[in-house]
C-alpha cells in the first residue's frame, strides 16, 4: 500500500487506540494527546465501519467538550498502522 493513499491527521485531529466498545454507536478511546474520549461513529459511516477493541482510528475532537468527546473520521487497517509506525506517527 501507498503512504500517499493513506488518510493522515490533518490539523485538529489526532490518532487513537479503540479502549471498549459502549454499545450503539459510541466507544471509548485512548488518544494520542492522553485524553479518553467517548467518540461516535457518524450516521454515515456506521454501517460502513467496522472495528474492536485495540484498532487504531483517527479522531475528531469536538469544538464544545474537546477532551472529553469526538467523532470518529476513519479506521485504519493493520497495513496502514504498520505504514503510520514507520513514520513514527504511532509508537
């Protein structure tokens, strides 16, 4: 795969590990910045997304409640996050 297709943290966004699942659409994650967030799956991706426990997904932070709450942009597959540790995005 091609570092230039994968989607990379633009500016107020940061990387995250998938800590639990709190049903419907809501899960807690870990944050790159060190805070937990309770993020949602937006209603257009919902069915389109798919993902457990200890994923790596890219957050977006809310405006109102920024560390504690966000939005889930996009989930990345285990060749990507292989690719992001390479260029030491991710520990």
């Amino acid at each position: 795969m091609e570092e230039s297709k994968i989607r990379l943290p633009k500016e107020g966004e940061v990387l995250g590990v998938v800590e639990q699942m709190l049903g419907f659409d809501r899960l807690s994650v870990r944050c790159k910045d060190g805070h937990v967030r309770v993020c949602r799956i937006p209603g257009r991706l919902k069915k389109r997304m798919w993902m457990s426990e200890g994923d790596v997904v890219l957050v977006k932070p809310w405006i109102v409640q920024s560390d504690d709450k966000g939005d889930i942009v996009t989930v990345y597959s285990k060749a990507e996050v292989e690719i992001l540790r390479k260029m030491k995005l991710l520990e």
